[in-house]
C-alpha cells in the first residue's frame, strides 16, 4: 500500500498524537516531575549541607512564567533549525536551474 501527499501527512500527524496520548492515558496516576526537582532532591539525600555554587540570574514569577518562557524558547530554536532545513533544500533545489 502506497500512501500519498494528505494519506501521508495525516497517518503521521495520528501516530504522533497517539504517541503523546498513550502514555498519558497508561500512567493515569503518575507525577511527570522535571529532571531538576529529582536532581535536587538526590543530592539533598546524599549530601544534605550542600550549596549550590552558582544561582539564576532571573528567576520567573511564576512557574506559569517560567512555562511560558521554556515554551518560547523551544518554539524560536524549532523556527531556526527548520527555516536553516528548508532554506538549504531551497538553495539545493533551486541550484540546478
């Protein structure tokens, strides 16, 4: 069976869905913590008189903020890499004619 153009992109943009709402769906009960929150703690538990040796330079408001602010910061890389992706297949496209 060969898929093509729109049957193509919409099986995809499906399996991606379902990639992020399985696990979800299967871990009803679980905590998805972030990696910092763990780090700390571990350490904590190991070596409770530690101190950090270096601090934020600007720390959010909120973590409603600090959200909003990771989420823009993903979004401006994934606009570079892709502009840089499709920018090069251009050139290579267009540097026949």
């Amino acid at each position: 069976m060969k898929l093509k153009g729109f049957s193509k992109n919409l099986v995809l943009g499906i399996l991606v869905v379902l990639l992020m709402v399985v696990p979800l769906m299967m871990n009803k009960d679980a905590a998805f913590e972030g990696a910092d929150g763990a780090a700390e703690e571990m350490i904590q538990e190991i070596n409770p008189d530690y101190t950090p040796w270096a601090s934020s330079l600007f720390e959010p408001p909120s973590g409603e903020i600090e959200t909003l602010l990771f989420s823009l910061q993903a979004a401006i890389g994934t606009g570079v890499i892709f502009y840089y992706l499709g920018y090069s297949r251009g050139k290579k496209k267009y540097a026949n004619h």
